[in-house]
C-alpha cells in the first residue's frame, strides 16, 4: 500500500507542474492526520504500557533526529520546494528523506492500520516533491523513475527492520520516536501552511476532518 503513495505522488506531480492542482490542502490534511495519529493511537499505546520509563526521551529524540534530518532534506517533508532549474542529483536531499521514510515506518506492524493511512497520506506529497528535485537534476525520465523506485523501497525497509527480534522487543520505545518525527513535521507543516498565521474555513474543516478520520482509524 505504501507503494501506492509513491504512484500518487507521481500523478500528483505531474499536475502541480500542469497547474491543475495544488498541494497544499493535502499537506495541511497530513499533518493534522499525522497529529491525530501520535494523539490517538501512538500516544495511548506507549503510555498505556506498565513499565513506560525513557518513553518521553525518545519522543523527544524523534523531534531531534528530525530537526537534523531536515538541515539535509531542506524542509521538502513540509512542502518546500526550492527548485531552480537544472541542478546537480540532491544525495543529500535523497538520503535524508530515504532515512526519514525508513525511520517513520519502523513502527508499522500489522495490526497499525491507522498508522499506515497516516504514513501513506504523509508520503504522497512529499513523493511528488521529490519527482521534482530529481526531474531538476535528470534529463532521462528512466533514471527518475529509477531512483523514485529506490525511494519506494525506503518504507518497507523501514517496516523490515521494525520487526527484527531486536527492535521489536522495543515496540513502546520505538514508538515513541516516531512518535516525536510526527509531532515535528505536524505542527510546522501546519503552521507554515498558515498565510500569516490565519486560519480560513477550509482549513479549520481540514483539521477537524483530519482529527475524526484519525480517531475512527486508530
């Protein structure tokens, strides 16, 4: 499933640069999913726990590992795109969002449906940015393609790993770091998406609809 947000993500693209549609209502969707998945399902599981000592360390390394993530990726988790033409291959850029993608989905485990919705929504734009960076610094469209796929396999990688004997007997903790990434993209992606920190009606729906959807799939 998560492999079909990178196929969205493309479509996407290929009408943000028609002028056909803007990403903006979806980012501000995300974020408030993505918000009221930590709230609804991840927070409730990490502190339901008996034994839940250190869970607030991690949560707090989650926003730390991802302020420092950004200072590579640029911000693109948030909608930020600072193409300027032809440009070199963003490593950096490339690298950082495949190591968030990988990070965000180590807490996805079977029974995380409403995780995995939250995930999904998150990556679909940020799936379209990066189409952009790298159709900026590629002229075939068969390397894009290439390293979109390679960007793709992040997320299952990420899901792999969650479930090694090691990490999964450190579910509560892991948890808890995704659940501080969450938290940071959020609330900056919300308040970015806020022309001088206004809120309209559409965007307040947006939030209200964002919070139901993610209490009804947690």
């Amino acid at each position: 499933m998560l492999l079909l947000s990178i196929i969205i993500g493309l479509i996407l693209a290929y009408q943000i640069k028609a002028r056909r549609f803007s990403a903006d209502g979806l980012l501000s969707f995300s974020s408030v999913y993505l918000l009221g998945t930590v709230f609804n399902h991840l927070f409730p599981e990490v502190y339901g726990k008996e034994d839940q000592g250190g869970v607030g360390f991690f949560v707090l390394s989650g926003i730390l590992v991802q302020v420092l993530l950004e200072t590579i990726t640029k911000g693109i988790e948030h909608g930020h795109i600072h193409s300027k033409g032809r440009s070199p291959f963003p490593y950096g850029i490339f690298l950082g969002l495949f190591a968030h993608s990988l990070l965000e989905a180590m807490a996805i485990h079977q029974d995380h449906h409403g995780l995995l919705y939250a995930i999904l929504i998150h990556k679909i734009p940020v799936a379209a940015i990066l189409y952009f960076f790298l159709t900026d610094a590629l002229e075939s469209k068969k390397r894009v393609l290439f390293w979109m796929g390679i960007f793709a396999l992040s997320a299952p990688l990420g899901i792999w790993i969650g479930e090694l004997p090691l990490l999964s007997r450190y579910e509560t903790y892991v948890n808890a770091f995704v659940a501080g990434i969450f938290i940071h993209i959020a609330t900056v992606i919300w308040f970015e998406s806020s022309s001088g920190h206004k809120i309209n009606s559409a965007k307040l729906l947006l939030f209200f609809l964002g919070i139901a959807l993610s209490y009804i799939f947690s």
